[in-house]
C-alpha cells in the first residue's frame, strides 16, 4: 500500500514563522547558556551585514569590501578537496551543494575586534560535504584557504600580508553540527562582501576563523598553519574561542559593542562560546582555555 | 607666494578657526545622532574626534618651522593648540561614555593595562597644563621662559598622540605610520641644529 501522508500543503510552514521559529531556537539556547539572557536573537539589517565587514582581500577599511567586492567573479566557481579524504579532487560548486539540505540559521557573529552582529546566514552543515567527501581515519584537522586573485581583490596587492588567507579548524570542531558552509544570507546568494559564494560560519568563534570565499579544503593529521597566528601569535590564537575571561592583550573580552544598536547602544556582555557554550563547551573538556586561546 | 600667504593671515581673525573647529565637531556629532556614519556610529565618532585632535596638534607643530621659511601664523598657534586639546577630550569623552558604556571596572582596567590607552590618556594628560596656561595672563604669571618651557610639554604629547594611533591597528596602517612620521620630522626640526648632525672628523 503507497504512504499516504496526512499533512496537506497547509500543514507546511509559512516562511515567516518558520523564519520565527528559528529565531525561537537561538533565542532558548542563548536563555539555556545565560539565564540573564532571555531574549530571541534580532537580526542586523541587511544594510548593516553587507556594508560593516573585515575582508582584507577588499581593503582595510569596514567600508572597502562593499566598495570594491563588486568586481569579484564567483562564477564559476570550484573547490578544490584534498588530503585524507576518500574522494579527492576540484569540486563544481554546484556539485559541492548537491543532496545538501540548505537551512536558516540565525547566529551571533562576534569579532575579535569587540564587537558583535546578528546574522541570518542560509547554508549546510559542513559535516555533511566532509562526510559525503569521505575523511579518513588519520585526518585531524581541516585547513581551508580563501581565493587568490589580486586582480579582482585589490587588497592581494598588499605584499605586506601573506596572501592567501588561510584557516584551520579540529576535525571535531568542523564536523559539529553549528559549524556551517554558508551559501546566502537573508535567503539570498552570499553578496561577495561577505565570503560569496561560499564561506565558513564557525559561531562560537571569533569571526576571524569564519574563512570567506573558500577554494580549497584540505584534510590533514597536523594542526594548519592559520593567518592571523601567523601575523600575530600572542594575539590571535589556533582555538580562537570567543571567551570573555581571555583578554586580547590590547583589550578587554569581557564585553562587546552591537553594530545596529546606534550612537547610545552601549555594550553588552560576552557569552563564553559566544552564547554556545551548552552545544560545544564539551568538545574543550580538559582543555585550559587561557593556553589554547 | 609667501608675502600673499601673510597677507591673507593678518586679515584672518583667530575666531575664524575656533568657529571652524567648533562647527566640524557639531556636525561630527550631528552626524553620529542621526545615524548617517555607518553602521558604527561609536567608532566613527571616537575616530573622527582623534584624528582630528592630531591633526589640529601637528598643525600647531608647523608653526615655528614655517616661521623660519618666512611664513608668520604665529596668531593662530594657541587656537590649533586649544582645538587639538578639546578634540582629544572629546574622544577621550566619547570612548569613556559611548564605546565603553560607562563600564567603569573595565574602563579602570583598560587605563591600567593597556599600552596604547595608556600612551593616549598620558598624551591627553600632558595637554592639561598647557590648555590651562594658554591664556596671556598665564604667561605674564608663569614668565616668558618658564612658559615656553611648560610648553615643551607639546611635544611628547603629541608624540604620545602619534604613537597611540600606530598601535590601535591591527596591523600597521600606512596612514598612521604616516601620522607617525610627520609628528617625528617636525620633532626633529626642534633639536638644535648643532645637536642634529653628529661632529664628524674631517
């Protein structure tokens, strides 16, 4: 006998409440890590999102990628998968988004910089490319690189930074549910000034380890060399953890200034895990925190 | 050139800069209330204020030397001093209040554990002397001499201004080395001439 559901298309949920919904879900997480904070998550404007970004590739000003990520060509566009993986090779973008159940996901995105934004980011779990790609039982960490093209990213023409960006996560830290490759935001195509067409979303990290425009995924046994520690190692560690209790050495952690929140905004505090400490607190069990910063 | 240049400078009164430094700091704030400087209204502000506090403060820096080249603005040094002073207050103002909230645990810990804070809030520090003796009676009281001594005190102030800008980036900017380098060429215009070029055996 055929299944014969008892859902008629009514049953479906307007995109507005599902929309709702979801801000439900981040909102509880965040009451269930702060009891002060029962408060469902607002998302920045989309003015906000796109025209206050850190994409060096562009320029050092917040204002330089949307300025200049116009000229960007994301397609076509291939990632290259290698490594300890079971099926290496340059990926179509399309192919990489085949069979991938693209969800909204409402995440806080707090920089390094001590300051904060809400973001409805639209994409798939990274587990599900990794496992569909086949990782091998040696690989630990998984490095990713950002797109190399100074022609159309005048800030590769900088020499003084060592071109191309490049980042890392733990195998467990990149197949963890929260941790997304994000295609769209506001249920749009990714705007390239913010990582089109596609880009890393770790939520409970500094913003800095979310790598935009990724063009290569590697699978390796040995912790990957990532740009900021580069630059920078007493400032900007491998881990990268949002946590208020280490501060950068130039400044405070313990709170942070909301992009949208207006001239007399003030600050809020920050969450340890930026919020997600009860989905991911577990994976730093043992860990001393202040030494892997 | 030159003769135009004093010319014009005579028939320029010194309120003409006080109003001027008065309207460019109302219409920053202005701007910052309205909502018309990005996203980030706060750093703006707090950006806009600094840099101009510099660049006021290396203003009144060029004086002497374009005195030498025959160009006289003396007139107008105190008030490039007093906007470049207020400017730095205000920023000084806008981090306390609205960049850090008020927060005044961590305001107190930033003052004593920051370098780049604490180079700027001695920079500002220095400038209070010279802001409250930059009256003419303050120089009949203090005397010529120990005024224009006091006065020295311009100099690694404004240098502490040049240097707190350098180590905000997160990388080196070139705009602020940029900064950097000028408040250093007109620093070293102050050293004597026969200090300068070290004797060399001929």
């Amino acid at each position: 006998m055929p299944f014969k559901s008892d859902l008629g298309w009514s049953d479906v949920t307007p995109k507005a409440l599902f929309l709702n919904r979801r801000q439900l879900i981040a909102g509880a997480a965040a009451a269930l890590a702060s009891p002060a904070l029962a408060e469902t998550l607002e998302p920045n404007s989309l003015e906000d999102i796109t025209s206050y970004n850190n994409f060096y590739e562009f320029g050092w000003d917040k204002g330089d990628p949307a300025r200049h990520a116009g000229a960007l060509t994301t397609d076509p566009w291939s990632i290259e998968i290698g490594g300890m993986v079971d099926k290496p090779g340059t990926y179509d973008l399309a192919d990489i988004l085949k069979g991938q159940p693209i969800e909204e996901r409402i995440y806080r995105f707090r920089c390094v910089e001590a300051w904060s934004m809400v973001v409805p980011w639209t994409g798939f779990a990274l587990s599900g490319l990794l496992n569909r790609i086949g990782v091998q039982p040696s690989a630990r960490y998984v490095a990713f690189e950002t797109l190399l093209r100074p022609e159309e990213m005048p800030g590769q023409r900088d020499g003084s930074f060592p071109w191309p960006y490049v980042e890392g996560l733990r195998l467990d830290e990149a197949m963890h549910p929260l941790t997304l490759l994000a295609t769209g935001l506001y249920g749009e195509p990714m705007p390239n000034q913010n990582g089109a067409p596609i880009r890393l979303v770790v939520p409970w990290k500094y913003g800095f380890k979310s790598i935009k425009s990724i063009v290569k995924i590697t699978l390796t046994d040995r912790q990957p060399p990532t740009t900021w520690n580069i630059l920078q190692p007493s400032e900007y560690g491998f881990h990268a953890n949002v946590n208020p209790e280490v501060d950068h050495p130039r400044w405070s952690q313990a709170s942070e200034r909301r992009i949208g929140a207006g001239l007399f905004g003030g600050r809020v505090d920050t969450l340890m895990f930026n919020g997600y400490a009860d989905q991911v607190a577990s994976l730093y069990a043992g860990q001393d925190l202040a030494v892997d910063y | 050139m030159r003769d135009r240049i004093n010319a014009t400078a005579r028939r320029v009164p010194t309120a003409f800069l006080y109003i001027g430094g008065a309207i460019l700091a109302l219409w920053l704030l202005f701007a910052a209330v309205q909502d018309s400087l990005g996203p980030d209204p706060v750093k703006a502000l707090e950006q806009g204020l600094g840099i101009w506090a510099l660049r006021f403060l290396l203003a009144s820096l060029c004086i002497t030397p374009l005195m030498r080249a025959g160009i006289r603005l003396l007139k107008f040094r105190r008030a490039l001093g007093l906007l470049g002073f207020a400017y730095a207050a205000l920023h000084f103002a806008t981090w306390i209040a609205l960049d850090m909230g008020l927060r005044w645990g961590q305001i107190a810990g930033d003052l004593t554990k920051r370098p780049y804070i604490i180079v700027g809030a001695l920079g500002l520090l220095l400038l209070l002397p010279l802001a409250a003796t930059s009256w003419n009676g303050a120089i009949r009281r203090l005397g010529a001499a120990a005024w224009n001594r006091l006065h020295r005190l311009a100099y690694p102030a404004i240098l502490a201004g040049a240097v707190h800008f350098v180590m905000i980036g997160k990388v080196w900017t070139g705009e602020s080395l940029v900064y950097l380098g000028i408040a250093m060429v007109l620093l070293v215009l102050r050293v004597p001439q026969s200090r300068r070029i070290p004797a060399r055996a001929t």
